[in-house]
C-alpha cells in the first residue's frame, strides 16, 4: 500500500488558490490530484476530479487555479498554499488508498467466491445402500448363527444318543460275545460228555463180550444145562438195544441242543451284524452332521470377516469424510475471520470516505470563499 507524507503548517489565515500537481505510487502510474483551472479571463473556475494517470514521468504543475492568482495579483501567503498543498495530497493518498483497497477488496471477494466454487461441499453421497447391505448381511449372520447354533444343539443331541445308542450296543455285544462264549463251553462240555459215554459204553460192551465168553468157555466144560449162549445173546441184545438207544438219545439231545445253540449263535450274529450296520450308519451320519457344522462355523467366520471388513473400510470413509468436513470447517473459520478483517477494513475506510467527504465540503467551502474574495478585489479594483 502507498505511503503518504505530508508538510505541515500552522497557518489559520484564509486559503489561497491551488495548482494541480500529481503524486507518483510506481513506475508509470502517478495519480493526479484534483485542481482549479481558470478561464482565459479570470471568470468560469472549474474543480477538477482525482484521476490516474499511466505514464512514464511525473506530472507538473497544471493550470492551475492558485498559480494564476500567485502570478497576477501574489495575494496568497506561502502557508494557505502550503495547507492547501496539503490538504491536496492528503485527498490524493487518502482517495489512492481508498482505490487500492477497494481493488484488493474486489480481488479478495473473487478469490473468496472461486474458493468456495472450488471448495465448496459437494453433492451429498448416498451412504444408504451401504447401510442396507451391512444390515443385510447383519441379518444374515444373525440368522446363520441361530441356524448354527440349533444345528449345533441337535448335532449334540443326535451325537449324544447316538453315542448312548453305540455304548448300549457295545454292552449287548459284550453280552452276547459272554454268551457265546458260554455256549461254545457248553459245547465242548456235551462233546466231552459224549465222547465220556461212547467210551463207557464200549467198555461196558467190552466188558460184557469179555463176561459172556468166559461164561461159554465154562459152561463148555461143565455138565450141560441150560442154553446160557442164548440167555448171553439175549443180554447182549438187550445191552445193544439200551445202548443204541442211549446213544441215539444222547445224540438227538446233542443235535437238538447244537442247532438251538447254532439258532441262538445266528440270531445273535444276526443282531450284531444289524447293530454293527446301524453303528456304521450312525457313524456315517455324525460324520456328514460334523463336516456340515464346520462347513456353517467356517461360513460364519467368512460372514463375519467380511462384516468386519465391511465396517472397518466404511469407518475409514467416514472418518475420511469427517476429517474433510473438520478442514472445511476449519477453512471456512478462517475465511469468516478474514471476511471479518475484511468488513472492519472496510468499515474503516468507509469512516476514513465519510471524513475525506468532510474534508472534500470544507476544501469546497474554502474555494467558495477563496472565489468571493477573489470578485471582491477584482470589483473594488475596478471600481
């Protein structure tokens, strides 16, 4: 901004006539002061206007009004010139700082609204969608971990009874296995019995053969009697007869007592192998239940990672989008407290016009007067 000096003076008297001059702020723009021409005869005084002028060198002195008084008549003191002087360049530095703070004001309120332009929040986005999803997918993850969560209870359920079902089967297989057992001792037990009474018999047999033929040898020596070779074969007839008897007997009894065991033994096997079938089956099904819980938990984590991911990038845009709106807000403070500056400035200068309109009154009043006293002694001199 230009600065401005100006001579001071101390004079009271009335001012004289000033001449225009010019006040030089840069190289080819000097700002001309406004001053009082007079007509060819001395009549018709005109007040020109501050204008700038863009040239190379300074301006002089121009016609001015004061400058013919001085040179016809010398009616002016040196200190009404220097006041008027004065009070000439101070309208000039004031009316100068006035146009370049009101271009500085102007340049400012183009920057300003380019800024806002350019800075300005933008259209508002739609985030709505993106909370439909999430919610979407928090419904989802609901309902998949309820779907989980009873899946899992009946799994546990089923696995439970299945596996009471598997430890009553391993106590029947026990049961029967004992069974068996008992019955394969039973067994062995009637097969040694009969091979017992297959030797008692023969030796009873033997025995018996051995009696009848010493009893034939001696009654072939004896006197003859009765027809004890006939009585021998009669006994041993009837020996015959009670041991194929008992042996057919003890035979079916071990026919019939082997195929009751061998029906109990398949009935058994019958039974295990349905049990071992059903175990198998159960085992199956608990390995489908288990591979379709971890394929749901391994879901549930996809879900939730995706949820968490989901949520983390969202909380990145919107903090993104709040650090944003906090430098706007933070640029627009700014632009409020230099709009603020710049409304007291202009406040001021608008105090600094209305006392240079003042000024610019009183100067007129002091030309006016200046001009009376100037037909004055032209009239009295002509008179």
């Amino acid at each position: 901004m230009t600065s401005c000096s100006y001579p001071q003076s101390s004079s009271t008297s009335s001012f004289g006539g000033l001449g225009g001059g010019s006040v030089h702020f840069g190289p080819g723009v000097a700002f001309r002061a406004p001053s009082i021409h007079a007509g060819s005869g001395g009549r018709g005084v005109s007040l020109s206007s501050a204008r700038f002028v863009y040239s190379s060198s300074s301006g002089g002195c121009g016609g001015g009004y004061g400058c013919i008084l001085a040179a016809s008549n010398g009616l002016l003191a040196g200190n009404e010139k220097l006041n008027m002087q004065n009070l000439n360049d101070r309208l000039a530095c004031y009316l100068d700082k006035v146009r370049v703070l009101e271009a500085a004001n102007r340049e400012l309120e183009v920057k300003i609204r380019d800024w806002y332009h350019k800075q300005g929040p933008g259209p508002s986005r739609d985030y709505s969608h993106y909370y439909k999803t999430i919610q979407d997918l928090r419904d989802k993850i609901l309902g998949a971990t309820i779907d989980n969560s009873r899946i899992f209870e009946t799994e546990q359920s089923l696995c439970m009874s299945l596996e009471a079902d598997i430890n009553g089967l391993h106590r029947v297989l026990d049961e029967l296995t004992l069974a068996r057992t008992d019955l394969e001792m039973q067994i062995e037990g009637l097969k040694e019995e009969l091979a017992y009474l297959k030797k008692s018999h023969e030796e009873e047999l033997s025995v018996l053969r051995g009696q009848a033929g010493g009893q034939v040898s001696v009654d072939m020596g004896s006197a003859p009697g009765t027809d004890l070779a006939k009585i021998l074969s009669d006994i041993q007839s009837q020996y015959e007869v009670m041991a194929e008897q008992n042996r057919k007997d003890a035979e079916a009894w071990f026919i019939s007592r082997t195929e009751e065991l061998n029906r109990e033994v398949a009935g058994h096997r019958e039974q295990l192998q349905k049990s071992n079938t059903e175990v198998s089956d159960l085992r199956r099904t608990l390995q489908g239940l288990e591979i379709e819980l971890q394929s749901q938990l391994n879901m549930k984590a996809v879900l939730e990672g995706t949820l968490a991911e989901t949520e983390a990038r969202f909380g990145a845009e919107l903090a993104e989008i709040q650090a944003r709106i906090s430098g706007i807000e933070a640029q627009l403070g700014d632009m409020r407290a230099n709009s603020e500056q710049q409304n007291q400035e202009y406040q001021r200068l608008l105090d600094v016009k209305s006392r240079l309109e003042q000024e610019i009154a009183t100067y007129r009043s002091l030309l006016e007067d200046q001009e009376n006293r100037y037909n004055n002694l032209s009239a009295s001199k002509v008179l």
